[in-house]
C-alpha cells in the first residue's frame, strides 16, 4: 500500500503543475480505486471487531428510575 500512495501523491504534485496525460488520470483511477478498497476493509474489520459488553447492565445503571428502557 505505501507504494500506491506514494504514487498517487506523485500524480497529485504533478497534476499542480501541468496537467496529466490520459494514461495518468487511468492510472490515478486506478490507484484511487485501490487505496479506497484498502481503506473500506480495514474500516470494516475494525467495525466487525467491536463487541457490545454488558448492555443490560449499562441500560441499568442510568440514573432516571425508569427501568432501563431506552430514550
């Protein structure tokens, strides 16, 4: 991944300065596509990682008397 980073930041500096050929912009398509796949995985493994710990007991230890229920 570091390298299709580092890729796509050397077709951002370049495109500041002139603009990109359409081999280019294909590539930095490409690139984009890559790095956003990574990113979504890894946003989901960590959301498929999260465990709920004692929600009852959270849902009894507020503090209003109504007896746990959601509001």
């Amino acid at each position: 991944m570091p390298e299709v980073i580092a890729r796509l930041n050397e077709l951002y500096h370049k495109s500041r300065q002139v603009a990109l050929s359409p081999g280019e912009l294909a590539e930095r398509d490409r690139l984009r596509k890559i790095y956003l796949g990574y990113i979504r995985n890894q946003v989901k493994v960590t959301l498929d990682s999260i465990e709920i710990v004692d929600e009852a007991e959270k849902l009894k230890d507020h503090h209003c008397n109504c007896d746990g229920h959601k509001h």
